[in-house]
C-alpha cells in the first residue's frame, strides 16, 4: 500500500503537532508549514496527495492560499478553519476546496474526511463507465440507474444533477455550483430548483428518503454524494 503525502498548513502549534501524531499513527507521511509562504513551497517541492489548509494563516489568508494553490495543484484540500460561519464555508468550497470542517474537530471525522477525499482522487480512471454507490449502479456508458435489480427512471435534468455529483462524489458541492453546471450561470441563484429535483432524486434512490444514505445535505452550503 502506497504511503499517502499529507501537508498540513496551520499556524498553532498544538494544532501542527496533534496533527502530524494523529496522521502518523494511521501510517500518513506528514509535512507541515505554519504559514501560508512556506506551505506554498512545501507543496511546490513535493506536491502531497493531501493538503489541510487552516484559513487564519500569520501572513496571508488562507482564502489566497487556496486559490494560488488550485492554479496548478488537483489533488484535494480540505479546510480544517476556527470560521463556522455559511459564507466562509461557501467560498472556500467555491474556489475549489474538497471538503471543510470546523475548529473544535474530532480526529475520526478528520481521519474519515480524509480517506474520503484520497479515495476519490484515486479511483475513477477516464475509462471507468459503471460507478457503484452502495446500492446503486450506474452506467455512464448507457445512461442506466438501478439500485439493487430495480432499474431507476430519472428525468435528464435528475440524471445530470446526479452525474454531476458522481464526478465530485465524497466533496461537498455548493448550490452555486451545482446550479451552474446543471441549469447554466443565469440560474444560479434558484436554490429551490435544487431541493425541488434533490427530494425527487431522493424519492427514486434512497431506501428511506427521509434519511438519505447516498445524498447528504450539507446545511446551508449544499450537498454530499456519499462515496461508499
């Protein structure tokens, strides 16, 4: 098994070092920078296959970071931030970060975070065409949905807000981007067109729709398609 890169950007020291004892111990190879300069050269040096960036960084905003780091790195990059607020959240995940949780964070949902995020970048080759989601199936190549032998008829406009979330499957997706990748830039703030076809898709591919297993709300920033 391939020893994952993780670089963790993050100005408290206390923080770094829980961090890097928490991620040895699962087997992760740790670097650490705590500031958003050195973080950006670490990543520039060795790229990692993870990168946890703190957004309240001593010399620029970690916002900066992120975005000087999506000019040319793909992997994921979660934020781990003191800032709870919905408008922070949105615009970290808008300007391409995969996930974001909250100070004070549990270390098994940063762990399970993180096994998410690796998982996705790794498992979908440009070959792939049937994606399995638990219960469900799908194949790209002939446009069909089952779950478990039941075949599963979706409207197009489910069937690409649903492909949509495939391709980002385990990262959370905001209502501004998925409403602009589904409907196109000029709806994208209709937030009722989402839980309008988001409670349809539910209704057609959850067991029980009222406790989704596939397709999570992510409260006032958007949605999750679970990844396992």
């Amino acid at each position: 098994m391939t020893e994952h890169h993780i670089l963790v950007i993050e100005d408290e020291t206390p923080i770094r070092r829980f961090l890097r004892a928490s991620l040895q111990s699962e087997g992760y190879r740790v670097d650490e920078a705590a500031s958003g300069d050195e973080g950006l050269k670490l990543a520039i040096r060795q790229p990692p296959d993870v990168v946890i960036l703190d957004l309240g960084l001593p010399d620029m905003d970690g916002q900066d970071v992120l975005q000087r780091l999506r000019e040319w790195y793909t992997a994921p990059i979660i934020i781990l931030s003191a800032r709870d607020q919905e408008p922070q959240k949105i615009k970290a995940l808008d300007l391409g970060a995969d996930d974001y949780i909250t100070k004070p964070f549990g270390v098994g949902e940063l762990l399970a975070r993180l096994r998410t995020a690796l998982r996705h970048s790794h498992r979908v080759g440009p070959e792939e065409t049937t994606v399995v989601l638990g219960d469900l199936r799908i194949d790209l190549a002939a446009r069909l949905v089952h779950r478990g032998e039941e075949e599963v008829h979706l409207t197009p406009l489910e069937y690409k807000l649903f492909t949509t979330m495939i391709k980002h499957a385990g990262k959370v997706l905001t209502h501004r981007f998925l409403l602009r990748e589904v409907w196109g830039p000029l709806d994208s703030q209709e937030n009722h067109y989402l839980r309008v076809f988001v409670a349809s898709l539910r209704r057609k591919l959850e067991a029980d729709p009222a406790r989704p297993r596939h397709i999570l709300t992510e409260q006032g920033v958007g949605y999750r398609l679970a990844s396992e």
